[in-house]
C-alpha cells in the first residue's frame, strides 16, 4: 500500500503526519510556527520530509493563503497569517528538493478536501464546509474538486456583507457575526456580564450545558443568524450537506441550534419562492485532523 506525508502549515504549529491509502494515519508529530522568513519555513518543512523521501509517493501540504489552480508551482499568495509566505513556489521548492510530486493547497479548501475524502462530505457530490473560528474559512467541494475560483478566493466566507446596503466594514460581515467570538458577546450581553474578553467558547456551552436560560437564547440567536448566510449560500451552491467545523463545532449544542433554528431562517421565502431546499446542517468529524486528510487526498490524486 503506498504512503503519502502530509503537512498542514498553522499560525502556531505544524503537523506533519505519513498516511496510507486507506487515510489511516501510520505516525505523525508536529513543531511550532516560529520562522520568521519563507526560507527559514521551507527548511523546516524539508526536515520533516527528508526522513521519509524514500517511503512515501507524494506530498499534501495545507498551508495558508491562495494557491491558483492548476499552478504546478503550488506558489503561495497573500500567506495568511503567515505573510511572509507570499510569492512563496512552496510547491516547486519541495518538488525539486525531493524529485516527487508534491500539493499545496489553501488550509480552508484542504478542511473540505479532509471531510469529503473521509468526513461528513463522504458520498456527497456537492458539500462545503464552514470552519467557525475568530472569522469563518472553509471550502466548497463539487464532484470530489475543491472550487478555488480564479484568485484562489472561493470558499473565504468571513468576507460576505451581512448588510449590502452598508459600506463594508470588519464588523459587517460574516467573520463578526459568525465567528466563536459572536457567539460570546451575545452570551454575556444576555447574561449582563462584563464585556472584558473573559470569556471563551468553551464556558458559553458549559452554561449551556447546565440549562442556562440565557446562554440558550444567545446560542439561539447567533445559530438564526448564522442559519440566515446558510440559507444566501444554499441559493448560489446549493450543497448537499453543510458541515460545521472549528473549535466550537464538537458542542452538540451547537448543531442542534443550527437545525431548530432554520425554520425562523427560512421565514418568509414560502411567499417568495416556494420549495428552497432547506440546508442540510451536519457537525464536521475529523476535528484537527482535516487539513491532514485534505493535503494527502490531493497528493493522491497527482500520483493517479
């Protein structure tokens, strides 16, 4: 059976991972994020390769910023949080280096590529994926192809306008209402509580948890508006199955708002136009594991 590495590039760490056809993970590890040039982040990334050069058949990296399509040279633009990556041909770098083919795409887009190779897109012919961070990242799959439109842009959902009859602004759009940090706000707004930045995700779900009358309603509130930019994207993509991921997404609590809030989504279209297809709304399953799967999935698909 062959083998393929794995890299998926973060803000704070790197793991790395040599995975079999079959996606089942054969050893793995990870360093921090603390280069401070492309130069100094290709080295690195070359350590972790050299040892296996021999073993396995291809490369998979995920990595921050756009990759175009069909650019052999897997050049990075922008980089993210990573800006120093910009211009980077990480793809070109590593191939020359170890004379074997070598994938680098979006982390968002390679998410997507995970859930579709192994996830909650399995089966599907048409999924996306929303990543529910500080702002929302993720991907769109269509016929097992990850979409990366013409600036390798598709898919970056914190940049839809919640408001269009408004000047854009950070705090209209779908990053503000969308991301872990909206959610927060609503809860200590209900709970009349200090705005100090205290507290996290991981308390709002344990009121939640607890039956907290006004943790619901602002876990309630957020999923109605989340359900809303569901709803715009169900319009123009039309997925089967929208799978949640991100550091919040493992709360069932969460899921379960999304679904009961989508009929108050939806209200008002029946008038409009009759038979929407209602999104269909399923928590991600490989957690931190996704960007992994997603790189090595479009490995495999240089060695067909």
């Amino acid at each position: 059976m062959k083998e393929y590495f794995g890299i998926d590039v973060g803000g704070t760490a790197v793991k790395w991972a040599v995975l079999g056809e079959d996606f089942s993970i054969r050893e793995r590890g990870s360093l921090p994020t603390d280069f401070a040039t492309a130069d100094e982040a290709v080295e690195a990334l070359t350590g972790l390769i050299e040892p296996y050069r021999d073993r396995v058949s291809a490369v998979g990296v995920s990595a921050p910023g756009g990759i175009y399509e069909d650019d052999a040279d897997g050049t990075i633009h922008r980089g993210g949080a990573l800006t120093y990556m910009d211009g980077c041909p990480l793809g070109k770098l590593l191939r020359e280096r170890f004379d074997m083919p070598v994938a680098v795409n979006n982390d968002g887009k390679c998410c997507a590529l995970g859930e579709y190779a192994a996830g909650a897109l399995r089966g599907c012919r048409t999924g996306v994926v929303l990543a529910i961070g500080t702002g929302i990242g993720g991907g769109i799959v269509i016929d097992g192809r990850v979409l990366r439109g013409a600036h390798g842009f598709a898919g970056e959902f914190s940049f839809l306008r919640n408001d269009v009859t408004q000047p854009a602004s950070g705090d209209r759009m779908f990053s503000s209402t969308g991301g872990w940090r909206a959610l927060r706000d609503l809860a200590v707004a209900e709970k009349d509580l200090p705005a100090d930045g205290t507290v996290d995700g991981r308390r709002v779900f344990e009121w939640v948890e607890a039956g907290d009358e006004a943790a619901q309603r602002a876990l309630d509130r957020y999923a109605c508006t989340f359900d809303a930019m569901l709803v715009n994207l169900q319009a123009v993509l039309d997925p089967e199955v929208f799978a949640i991921a991100g550091g919040i997404s493992c709360h069932p609590e969460l899921i379960d708002a999304l679904r009961d809030q989508m009929p108050a989504a939806l209200e008002g279209y029946e008038g409009v136009l009759a038979g929407i297809p209602v999104p269909q709304v399923k928590a991600a399953e490989l957690g931190n594991d996704a960007n992994l799967y997603g790189a090595v999935q479009e490995a495999m698909r240089l060695c067909e």
